[in-house]
C-alpha cells in the first residue's frame, strides 16, 4: 500500500511545475478580464502563446506514448504480431523497484497536469465565447438605439449608447466608427480620431474609419492629415474615386475658407476703411428696440458693401451669416405669418434677403454656413410656398434670388439637398413656373440647377411620384410659356439620368400623353427649341427601361413623331402633304444632309416649297431629326403597331433617305428604325431593294461605329431572307427577294467584309449580325459559299455562331 501510495504522489518538482502553470493561467484570465484595452489585447496574444505552447506539449506526449508502443521488434505470427511473447532478458538490468517507480512518476503526473490544465483552457475559452455572444446581442440593442438617437439629431445621447455598447464589446470597428461620429457633431474631434484609430485595430479595411477621421482632421484645420485620411480610402476601394474627389474639394474650400478669414482679418487689423465700415454696420444694426425701417435700411447699406470675397469673409466671421436666427427684429418677422406683417416689415424681411443673397454670391462657404442654420431653410421654403400679394411677391422674389445664388454652386446645391426639403421645394417651384410672373423664370433656373447635383437624384428616387402630378399639371397648364415648359422637360431629363426615376417616369402613361400633345402642339407652332427638349426628355424615358412601357404605347405617339420628321426633315409639296394614305410614292426633295445625291435612275425630286420665315437652320433641325429618330428607334422594334404604322411606302422611304446623311446621329438611329421595319414587312424590304438601298447599306459596313455596321448587317441579313416571289416578265423564270439580293451582292467583296467584322468585332451583336448575313448569302448563293470556302472562312463562321441568339 504505501507502495502505490507512492505511485500516485506527484514529485515536489513535478508540483511546482503544475502551480507555476496555474499561476500563468491565473495571470492571463484577469489579464483578459482587465478594463485596459492594452492590458487586454496584451493577454490575448498571452494566452494564444500558452495555447500553442501547450497542444505542441500534448502532441509530444501523445508521440512518446506512440513511440513506446512501437510493436516492430515482436515476434510475427500468421495473424501478425504477437504481443503475448515474453522478452526473456527483460530483467537482466532491471534496477530495484523504487528507481523504477521514480522514473516513471513524473511521465504520468505530466501528462495528468497537461490534461488538467487543457481542460482548464477549453472550458475558459467557451466560457469567454459564450460571455462574448451574450455581450455583442446586448451591444447590438445599444447600437440600434443610439442610431435611432442619433438619426433624430440627438447625439449627446446616442453617444451615451455608443458609450455603453463598447463596454460591452471592445473590438468592433461599427461601433467606434458610430461613436466617433457622434463625437464630430459633438465637436470632439480629437477623441473621435482616437476612436477611429481603435476601429482600425479592430478591422485594417474599415472605409468608415478613413471617413470619419479625415472629417474630424478637416475640423481640426488639419489639412495634409484629412488628406491622407481621405486618400487612403482609396487604398482599399478604388471605386470610390469620385467621393473621394468630393472629400479632397471640401478640404480645398475649406482651407480657402480659413486663409481668407485671415486676410479679411488683417484688413480689420490695418484699418482698411471697407472692412471697418462692414463690421460697424453689423455692430449697428443689432441695436435693439429700432424701428423696421431702420433695419431694412442697414440691411441694404451692408448689402452693397459685400461687392467681394474679402467683405464677404468679414460678413461671415462677425457673425453676419447667423442674423436671421440671432437679429430679434428678423427672427421675429422670418418666424411669424407673413399675413400678420405691415409693409415696413415686410420690407424689412426683402432687404434681410437681398443682404444674404449678395453675402452668398459666389461664396460657397457662406452657402453652406447659412443653409446650416437652425429653422432658416424652412423659412425660406414657407415664403415660397405662401400666397401674398402686393409687397409680399417682393418677399418671394428676394427669397428666389437667394436660392438661385445658391444653386449655382456645387456646394450650394448639396447644401440644398442636405438641409431642404427637396420634395416641397420643387412643388413651389412646380407652383411659382405655373403662372407667368416676373420670377417664373428665375424658380425654373432654380429647378434646373437643382437636378443638376447627382445627390438630388439619389435624394428622389422613392420620393419622384410625390413630383410627377405637378409637373404634368404644368405640362398641360395653358398658362406656362414655351421657355418654361422646356426648362421643365430639361429638369425632368436631367433626373432621369438615374435608372430608379426614369423607370418611374416611363410607367406613367399620362405623362406619354401630355409630352405627345405637347410635341404636336410645339411641332405646329415653329418652337423648335422648346420641341427639342420636349424630345430629349422622351428620348430619355424610352431608353433602357422595362419593354412594355412601349409596348402599350398607341398609335398617337408615333403618329407626332412621324409628324416632326415630315417636317422638320425637309420642305414639302403640296402633293406630298396630300398623300397620306401611301398610294403613291413620296417625291419630297431629299434633306440637304444626305450623303448620297440622287443618281439620274432614281425617281426626280419636284421643287421645293419655300419655307416660313422662322424655319429653324440646318444645325437645329438635325438635333431635332435625330431625337425623333432615336425616339422612333426605340418604340419601333417593340411596338408591332407603330411598325405598322411607319411601314408605309412614303414613311419607310423617308427613313432610307435618312439612312444617306453623314452626320452619324441621323443615320445611325435611322438605320436602327429602318432595320425593325425590314424585318417585319416585305413592301419596306422591296421598296429598300428599287430604291437603290443595297449601296446605303453596303457603305455602311464600312463605317467606325459597331453599332452602325450591326443594323446595317441587320437589314441586309433581312433582304438576303426575304422567300417572297418577284413579279417578272417570264413567268418560267421567277426569282425571290432573297435570292436576287444575294446575286446582286456577288460582285462585292461582302463575304471578305464580314468576315472581317465577324472575327475583329469587339460587338458581339455585331458578330451575330454578321454570321446570320454570312449564312444567308451562302444559302441564297452558292457562289458566296464558294468565296467563303476560298477565304477560309468556314471556321470563323462557326466561331461566330455562338452569338446567334435564337
């Protein structure tokens, strides 16, 4: 008994050994459970030491063991070894038990401490896992709940949050870059740097991070550091190029901002009479107790001293900007009913206005410093939105003047969009363009400029249907004028440069009404400029969008634009004019445009009529031409009866005439109409054949753009196809369209041509389109079958097959 007593007792050495790695687990628990952030990651890397160190001392047991074990040296047997086979020398040397026992007490108490003291870790490490997950849910509430603060303009409180959700967790990079957030709009640039310092610790990639502490830096008047703050975003997202481009502007404006600070103040300082004079007048004009007209007056005075950037500067820095919240006289007026002032101070709020708009002209920091005071941009949208009469329009012309300063700048602009709402703004200005006025104008150059800004785009994406009601109210208003109707169209084609809203646009089908009543109503009246921007928002809304917006489109849209191109393409006769109903052919003098002059095999063009007075030149008409065209390019090849309807002899022979033109913004849109058309009637494919439109076609394989040479493959590809019998004189010997076409075109080098195009082409549309006209000519043909073989181009056709879409 005291024998195996022994056995079981660990050797002093052996216990020593086993406290000293207690101890070290001790030491990296509280280490890990320290409230210092150094101290804890510290611990962290300890304890993945102890870890590693200790499985590499496990594994070790586990090959000793494995060693002793070896059964090479046993004897084998037919069923392998045998282990019950006795080493009879065994005992030769074996020592007295005791030094038996002293041998191999330690290998098992080592083994026994390592077990233990794994077990230990494992347990610890799902301990902390399990403690880990528990923190980051009730961190994931606090964040949530701070964002909510936060996004209510409440940020003291939400840091409180922040505060809170980083006690629970200390290594998420969402949390410091929110809690560094709130810490600029709380003006503590300097701790929310630190904090975007730990949000990089945590994650390296943390775009949010380089954001935030570059913002924090540009408030610190620390440019070169804002700069590298913002320059390292692209490091890791080159994409971001253009935001980062916007960031870099900011520290140039602002930087600019604080260098002309300085100059303004040394100005001051040297007595320059100008800079005096600006800072008097604003020490003057917040005398308290005065009468309205003493304040419109200093206002005025002050207004016409702002002639530059240094008066301007001097404007801001002596607290110029922030009168309309700290003047008592304005405040009250600016915040109260505008039905409820007498005319002095009424007058008084114009001239307030006058004197912001010249301290704002140009000056973009001011823009931003007056649209960034508290209730200032609701006010300025009530004015104008109120209805007032007499000395009040001079309110909202004052207030229109403002904006539209603002609005000419970028900065401005975004500002705009950032403080205003944008909704309400453009429905005043909706509002104010309705009627003719002597600022109708100005709300339109206001509105433009607004959709201008790309963040004005992403600002009305879910917010455009609100919008469309008004602006198709002012569409079809009979009291818009011409110019204001087109600036409207501009602004609406600006904003559907964004996919979301001009998808959104396109879906309304009372807005397709009221713009085809409006490009039959300007086409019939000469106003040529407004008409274009009628076209260009159409062309717009019928680019890329969802096929059955055109679909459902009726004969009434096709119907003016065929309308435009019959007048605005060339004069015409009175006997063309008559012959609508397609009967006879249209023997309209061909557009000065063409590139082809008639030959003396082609039909003879009459006289032409002479032009009203007005007629737009030649350069307008063709902008006009080819909106139309691009327009009718788009509905066509979806819309079977607008096809239809385009198919007439005198219609298709106006689109090949088009075809000729030099200028590739007629031919290459013409071309696009000319190919739906061929490849859905017989009469457009003949008439294109008798009107000599091989060569049109032929010469235009040959030009630079892809998408040209494609709907030129297209057509012809389409006239190689036709299986209709041509009417000749011997009956015996008749001839299809196809087949004719395909035996006028052997004497070309077609086959070589398409080749070309169809191994070199970049366009795999046009590589199709080039492999289909390939095959039908080899059909139609066996001697362009035969070129092809001699070229070696069987290979390339069959290569060029796979973009054949069936």
């Amino acid at each position: 008994m005291a024998n195996l007593q022994l056995r079981n007792q660990p050797s002093e050495e052996e216990l020593n050994a086993f406290l000293s790695k207690v101890d070290q687990l001790d030491d990296v628990l509280k280490g890990l459970n320290s409230q210092d952030d150094d101290k804890k990651i510290h611990y962290t890397a300890k304890a993945d030491e102890l870890i590693e160190k200790f499985e590499n001392e496990k594994k070790q047991i586990k090959k000793d063991k494995a060693d002793n074990d070896d059964d090479s040296d046993l004897p084998k047997t037919k069923f392998g070894f045998s282990k019950t086979s006795i080493n009879k020398d065994a005992y030769k040397n074996e020592p007295p038990a005791s030094s038996t026992l002293s041998t191999q007490v330690p290998s098992i108490s080592q083994e026994a401490d390592q077990k233990a003291f794994m077990a230990a870790m494992e347990a610890d490490a799902k301990e902390r896992y399990e403690r880990k997950k528990a923190a980051e849910k009730i961190a994931a509430v606090l964040k949530d709940k701070g964002n909510a603060l936060f996004r209510q303009g409440n940020f003291q409180e939400a840091l409180d949050f922040y505060d809170k959700a980083i006690h629970e967790v200390r290594d998420s990079s969402i949390l410091y870059t929110n809690r560094a957030q709130a810490k600029i709009k709380l003006g503590k640039f300097e701790e929310a740097i630190s904090d975007c310092d730990w949000a990089l610790r945590a994650w390296p990639n943390c775009l949010k991070a380089y954001v935030h502490q570059g913002h924090a830096h540009l408030s610190l008047h620390q440019w070169e550091k804002a700069r590298e703050s913002y320059n390292a975003i692209l490091s890791l997202d080159a994409t971001k190029g253009n935001t980062v481009k916007d960031y870099l502007a900011e520290v140039n404006r602002q930087k600019q901002a604080v260098e002309e600070e300085q100059k303004a103040a040394c100005l001051f300082e040297e007595g320059n009479e100008a800079a005096r004079g600006i800072v008097d007048l604003l020490t003057r004009i917040n005398k308290t107790d005065q009468v309205p007209m003493f304040y419109a007056g200093g206002f005025r005075v002050i207004a016409g001293l702002l002639e530059d950037i240094n008066s301007q500067t001097l404007f801001r820095t002596n607290d110029g900007i922030k009168l309309p919240m700290t003047h008592a006289a304005l405040h009250k007026y600016l915040t109260a009913s505008t039905a409820s002032l007498s005319r002095e101070e009424r007058d008084l709020l114009s001239a307030a206005l006058e004197m912001l708009s010249a301290a704002c002209k140009n000056n973009e920091t001011n823009q931003q410093q007056l649209l960034g005071q508290p209730e200032f941009p609701q006010r300025l949208l009530y004015l104008l939105e109120v209805k007032i009469k007499g000395q009040g329009r001079q309110i909202k012309s004052s207030s229109l003047s403002l904006l539209y300063e603002i609005s000419l700048t970028e900065a401005g602009r975004v500002a705009l969009v950032e403080h205003m709402d944008l909704v309400r703004l453009i429905l005043a200005l909706f509002a104010l363009m309705k009627r003719p006025s002597s600022f109708n104008n100005m709300a339109a150059a206001v509105l433009n400029n607004i959709a201008l800004e790309k963040q004005s785009k992403i600002a009305l994406r879910d917010k455009i249907e609100d919008i469309l009601p008004a602006f198709e109210d002012l569409l079809q208003s009979n009291q818009a004028s011409a110019n204001i109707v087109g600036v409207a169209c501009t602004t609406a084609a600006n904003l559907a440069a964004d996919m979301k809203i001009r998808s959104k646009i396109a879906s309304k089908s009372s807005m397709w009404q009221a713009l085809t009543g409006l490009v039959a109503f300007y086409s019939n009246n000469k106003l040529s400029e407004t008409l274009s921007d009628v076209l260009g928002l159409l062309v717009n809304i019928s680019t890329g969008v969802d096929v059955s917006y055109l679909q459902s489109l009726d004969i009434s849209t096709t119907s003016a634009l065929w309308d435009v191109l019959f007048k605005s393409s060339q004069t015409e006769t009175a006997t063309s004019r008559q012959d609508s109903n397609g009967n006879t052919e249209d023997q309209r003098q061909e557009n000065q445009c063409s590139a082809h002059k008639s030959s003396e095999n082609e039909l003879s063009a009459p006289a032409a009529v002479q032009q009203d007075e007005e007629q737009e030149n030649l350069f307008e008409d063709k902008e006009i031409i080819a909106r139309t065209l691009v327009l009718l390019s788009n509905i066509l090849p979806v819309n079977s009866v607008s096809a239809d309807f385009m198919s007439e002899n005198y219609r298709a022979k106006r689109i090949l005439d088009l075809t000729k033109c030099h200028d590739c913004l007629i031919h290459k849109p013409a071309l696009k109409c000319l190919s739906a058309l061929t490849r859905s009637f017989h009469k457009v494919r003949l008439l294109t054949v008798e009107s000599k439109g091989l060569s049109i076609l032929l010469s235009h394989l040959k030009a630079h753009d892809e998408a040209v040479v494609g709907n030129a493959a297209l057509c012809l590809s389409h006239l190689t196809k036709d299986t209709a019998e041509l009417e000749g004189k011997d009956s015996d010997s008749k001839q299809t369209l196809g087949a004719s076409v395909c035996s006028r075109l052997v004497k070309t080098n077609i086959v070589q041509k398409l080749l070309t195009l169809a191994r070199d082409g970049r366009n795999s549309v046009l590589q199709g389109n080039c492999a289909i006209l390939l095959g039908n000519l080899a059909q139609g043909d066996k001697r362009h079958l035969e070129r092809l073989r001699e070229l070696n181009g069987m290979q390339i056709l069959h290569d060029c097959m796979k973009h054949v879409k069936y």
